[in-house]
C-alpha cells in the first residue's frame, strides 16, 4: 500500500534527521535575534514561547495558537499563505489551477469563514479575499495568532470559524535596516525591504516594502497550461506610532499594492478571444489596493484603568479580471470604525462597550457567456452597485478570578441593512487545574455577507453555466462551540511541554451553496434554507523539547464535514481533507549558528465532485476509484547559517514531487493530448492537491540592529 510506503519513508527520514541530532556538537543555545526586546503585551500577552517558535497561548480565554517569528522561519513563507506550512488546523491550498489564488480552510471550512485581521483591523474582505494571503509578506509579519471558533465580539462576529490575526514589524523596533531576497528553482524571485525609526519626541515609524515576480512559466505536466501563471506584484506600506507622555497613543499609516498575473495557456489575449474562435484561454488579473487606517488610544485615569480607543480603517480595492471569454471588474470600498470604552473595575472585573460598523460598496461589472444549449443561462451578467452595511453596539465582561479561572460574557446588537436586526452573543470560559491542566469552552453566533463571485472565485475557471443566487449576498448564519484540554507536562529540556487536545462544531442556519453536483455542467447557488450543514473538527497536539536545542511538534487534525444538497441529500462536504497530521523537527546548534528544519505532513482524502468519479488517466484506470482523493505527503526542509545580522538559507518544498494528476479537467482533448476549454465540462477550479512538484529555494537576509 502505498501509505505503508510514505509512512516508511517518513520514518527513515526523521531516523536520519535524529541522527544528525544526536551527533551534532552540543553547543550554546540558539540566540533568538528576534526575541531580544522581549514580546508585546498586546500581541503575545507573556505567553512562554513553545519548542521551535510555535506555542499554545497559555493564558488565553480561547484556543489560540500562535506562530512566533521563529515559527515563520521555518518555511520559505514569501507570503501569508506560506506561513501555515507547518500547521495542521489551518490547511492551504489554491482556488484554482490557473490564477495562483490561495484559500485556507480553518475547522474543515473556507477561509472566508475565518476573520482575518491585521493588527485587530478587518482585512482580506470581499473581492480582496480571493488573493488576499498573497498580499501579506511573510517577512513583513512578526507573528500570527489562530484563535478557533467563536471569539470576541469587539471586531464583529465574522469569526465564524476562528480569527486569524496577524503582527507586523513595529515602529518602534531596533531595527533600522533589514532587508531579504530569495529565489526559487521555478523562477520566483521575491525582495523585500523594512526599516523602524525612532524620530524623537514620541514618534517612530516603520516603512516596509516588497517586490515579486514569476517571470518565467513553466508546464511540467504538459497539459498546455502553465503550472503557475506569470505574475509580478509590488507593494509598500507606512505605519506611525505616536506615543505622547500623557499615555495618549497615536497609530497610523498606509499600504499600496497593485499585482498582476496571468496564468492558463500561453498567448492568451482577453481582448481577442471568444468562444468563436481557437485562440488560446488563459486569465488576466490585475489588482489593485489601497489601505489607510487610525488608531487612537486616550487615557482616561492615571493607572490606564479607564480608556477610550478608536480605531477606523478604509481600503479601496479594484479587481479587472478575464477569464476565457467571462469578464468580471469590480471595486469595492471597505470602511471600518470601533469606538470603545476600556474600564478595568479592579483586578478581577473589567468591562468594554463600544459602537461599531462595518460598511462595504460594491461596483460590479461581470458578463458570462459559455457553451450552454439553454440561452436562458448560456449568457449571465450583472453591472450595478451593491451597498452592505451593519452598525450596532457591543459590550464584553470579563471576570478574572487570579490566573485560574477567567469567564468572558460578550452580546453585539446590529442593523443589517439587507436584513434587519440582528442579535449575536458569545462567551468563552477558562480554567486552570493547577500549573498542569487548562481546559477552555467558547461558543456563539456569526454573521457575514455572502460574496458568490469573490468567495468562490475558482468557478470562473470553468465552462460551465452558472444558476440561482450568484448575483445575491445573503446573510450567513451560524453556531460555533467547542474547546480544549491542554496538559503540560513535567519532561524534556524546556518547561513547555504539551498536548493538547480540542473539538468545534459549526452549524449553519443560513448558508450560501455552491452545488457542483445538482446538474451536468451546472454550478447552482442557493440558499441552504433549512437544510443541514455543518462540520465536526478533532485536533490533538504535542510539543517537547526531549534535548536542548532539538524540539518536536506533532499535530493530528480530523475533520467530519456534511452539507445537505438539493438532490443527494447529506452529504460530505466535496474537497474538504478528512484528516492531516504533521511532524516538525527542528535543531540548532550553539550559539544558533545553524538551524536545521524538517516538517513532513500527510493530507487524507476528500471527496471529490460526482462529475470527477468518471475521470481516469491515459491508461483508462479511474482516478479516483472509491470517489475519494488519494492520501498523499508532503515534505518540507530549510537550512539557516546564520552569521552576525546576516542570514542565509536553502530549502525544498513537496520534496516527495507529488501531483495531483489531471489538474484541468475537460471533455475534449487536442491531437497534442491538450484540454481543449471550449467545452461545458472544462473545469480549472477542481484542485485538492499540490500543482507544482518539488521546489527548491536559496534567500539572505540581513539586519542592521539599533547601537545603543
């Protein structure tokens, strides 16, 4: 079987790896450059860090994982989408094989159910989600936090699935000059350039810019459509902080953007081609993105007890794409406001109430036109603006009973301007048994504004009719509960030893659904409307440090997805991983001279669409024999030398070459064995594998540190 065979691989890599281990020199331990100035308050909240920088939140009300910067060393992670390499709660893939769109999935979902943040300001919404993940370089980030299910109310209730929030480089931090490049065997280059200033009298600055390209395509599977498409994107943000002596703080700031990318078959021009005519298809994208925001933070009493935040943020995104003969142009305006008020009665009560608002205009201009037989939905368009605004109020309680107990009672009210009033608590309760055992529970409600188009964007990459709702944005609706035990443990060379185990159920009252599977070349969108749709997520993790300088992180997530669909009933979810275990395994050598990483994972299977039950290779065997994917590995390695302020590494990613076969699905096929896409069955967007074989990478990184 070949799961014996990858599992026997697994095991003569890691026996090799302990080798080198157990033999290497025992020397100083690793010094953690980035680490020096200690971690925020606001960020980390003194969490311990774990074994090889990825801890569990000690403190936290919820179930958070955080990804420190050591953590995001581990993997080349050019940008966001790359950082959760080593993570099994959050699974990366693409939307389709074309255009190089990310999504995540958190607790067996997409993305899009999961609240993205940027330093606690919404981000990655609407039409910015599709490549969202792209446009976070991972060099930028100083750390991620994954907090699962239901959690605060203060950022909205978008958080169905959990809150992804992510920690750039601050203003105020010693470093005035780093820069990174990197480069990887497919042609991928990608720099990136950041400075902190401390200006005087208060005020700091930090500028952080990136540049990447993909100038060469590349077709190893020789099915006439390039492997990764052409790209270049270049982007450059600002940020501010202001920190005056009365305790008032000032943040502000700016990010820019604009990408490019083409990907499908060579010589694709959006301009001539038509379904009339033999010209190649492909996709032409460019984005466009603009952000500023303010933050402001007012005492209100001498020892910080009582305060005032507000925090507003605005981002005008614009998105042209073609894809084959389909034109969809939007732009959107995103506006955000919070204005709160902080008291902390005592050491045991605190309190937050605020206003919030969350506002979203959308212009769009889509026109569709596939080979369909029935002209009523052979050619679909929509061209007009779109206004999704919520306001409301919200309050938080938390009790704090010493460092064993914590309760955190929340309610947000709110207008919906397509649906009325709405009503959304939420609560979250930890205690701790002893310095051993911390067991969390947290549930509630979240709300969000379906985008059909922008949420699932791999539907354009495809030849087939679209039905029902996909002009519509209804309002979603869900439950989320669960928690997790974490018991840590008195062994091994650091005092963070741990394993951890957690559940979370979602159900939906109200959902948009996108059936492959109701009609022959037909993707319906509907309203679920009753019918049942929901997710069931296991996760268990350990993390030791058995000698000094040598850490092991293993995590095992299951995940039981179900949806109702028109005609087939209760369902598993399509594409949707049933499980994923990974292994990470990372030395270092004294003082940090070398850092050595290895992380290996293995993907079960998902069922695939009706329509992919049919398929099989050249040879005429069925791909997908039971109507699931096959269980497959991937494997990971880098090298760190490390020098003084100067960083130089190598790396492989999907060591094993693993691909998924097939990865452009259609009816007909040239006399050259290519897809030829002018046919209703053509189908870009049915990806639940890697694309790309095996990469290799090389990059530096240098820092110049603040003299004191």
């Amino acid at each position: 079987m070949k799961i014996i065979k990858y599992i026997r691989y697994f095991i003569a890599i890691v026996g090799c790896f302990v080798g080198i281990v157990w033999n290497a020199s025992g020397q100083e331990a690793v010094a953690d450059t980035e680490g020096r100035r200690g971690e925020r308050k606001d960020s980390l909240d003194a969490a311990v860090p774990g074994p090889g920088g990825n801890f569990l939140k000690k403190g936290a009300p919820v179930r958070t994982e955080v990804i420190s910067s050591a953590g995001l060393h581990k993997m080349a992670c050019r940008t966001l989408a790359e950082s959760f390499g080593n993570s099994a709660g959050v699974t990366v893939g693409y939307s389709d094989a074309v255009t190089g769109a990310c999504q995540i999935r958190l607790l067996g979902l997409s993305g899009v159910y999961t609240q993205m943040l940027d330093e606690n300001r919404p981000v990655m919404r609407g039409l910015a989600s599709p490549f969202g993940l792209s446009y976070f370089p991972g060099q930028w980030l100083e750390s991620i936090q994954i907090a699962k299910g239901a959690t605060s109310v203060i950022n909205g209730v978008e958080s169905m699935t959990g809150r992804i929030n992510l920690d750039h480089r601050k203003p105020d931090d010693e470093k005035p000059l780093f820069l990174n490049a990197s480069v990887m065997s497919d042609s991928k280059v990608d720099f990136n350039a950041a400075s902190s200033l401390r200006i005087g009298n208060g005020w700091s600055t930090a500028i952080l810019g990136h540049v990447s390209g993909n100038f060469k395509s590349s077709d190893y599977n020789r099915d006439g459509y390039m492997d990764d498409p052409e790209m270049l994107q270049f982007s450059l943000a600002n940020r501010w902080l202001y920190m005056a002596d009365s305790g008032v703080q000032v943040g502000f700031g700016f990010k820019a953007l604009q990408d490019s990318r083409r990907g499908g078959q060579e010589g694709y021009d959006h301009e001539k081609y038509s379904l009339s005519n033999t010209l190649p298809w492909g996709t032409d994208i460019f984005n466009r993105s603009l952000n500023g925001y303010l933050k402001v933070g007012i005492p209100l009493a001498e020892d910080n007890s009582r305060n005032i935040d507000v925090v507003a943020d605005y981002t005008l995104y614009d998105m042209d794409s073609w894809f084959g003969s389909t034109k969809y142009l939007g732009r959107q305006h995103s506006g955000f406001i919070n204005v709160m008020y902080r008291y902390d009665i005592n050491g045991s009560h605190k309190f937050t109430a605020g206003l919030g608002s969350a506002y979203d205009m959308l212009d769009e201009d889509f026109a569709r036109t596939v080979l369909y037989p029935d002209p009523a939905f052979a050619s679909v368009s929509k061209k007009g603006r779109t206004s999704l605004f919520n306001a409301g109020v919200f309050g938080e309680y938390t009790y704090h009973a010493g460092d064993k107990f914590t309760a955190i009672a929340g309610v947000r009210a709110e207008w919906y301007s397509m649906d009325g009033f709405k009503f959304s608590p939420r609560a979250a309760v930890k205690y701790s048994l002893g310095e051993q055992i911390t067991i969390r529970l947290n549930g509630g409600r979240g709300l969000r504004y379906s985008m059909p188009l922008a949420d699932n964007i791999g539907v354009l990459s495809t030849g087939k009719a679209f039905k029902g709702m996909f002009n519509d944005h209804i309002l979603e609706d869900s439950w989320t509960y669960g928690g997790d035990v974490t018991y840590y443990l008195s062994f091994g060379a650091s005092d963070n030893t741990y394993i951890s185990f957690d559940y979370f159920h979602t159900g939906f009252g109200q959902q948009m659904v996108v059936d492959y599977e109701h009609e022959a070349n037909v993707i319906d969108f509907y309203a679920l409307d009753g019918r049942r749709s929901f997710t069931d997520n296991f996760q268990i993790d350990f993390n030791v440090e058995p000698v000094e300088r040598f850490t092991v992180a293993c995590t095992f997530r299951y995940t039981d997805a179900r949806i109702e669909l028109k005609d087939r009933g209760l369902v598993e979810k399509p594409m949707t991983g049933r499980y994923k275990g990974v292994l990470n395994l990372q030395y270092a050598t004294g003082p940090g001279k070398w850092i050595f990483d290895f992380t290996a994972s293995l993907n079960g299977p998902s069922r695939v669409y009706g329509f992919m039950e049919r398929l099989a290779d050249s040879d005429g065997n069925l791909l997908y024999k039971d109507g699931h994917t096959p269980v497959y590995p991937m494997l990971y390695a880098r090298i760190t030398r490390r020098l003084k302020g100067l960083d130089i590494y190598i790396g492989g990613e999907n060591l094993t070459n693993f691909r998924q076969k097939d990865v452009i699905i259609g009816a007909a096929r040239d006399r050259n064995g290519i897809v030829v896409p002018r046919q209703p069955s053509f189908d870009a967007s049915a990806v639940w594998g890697p694309v790309m074989g095996i990469k290799f990478y090389a990059g530096v990184s240098f820092t110049l540190w603040k003299k004191h």
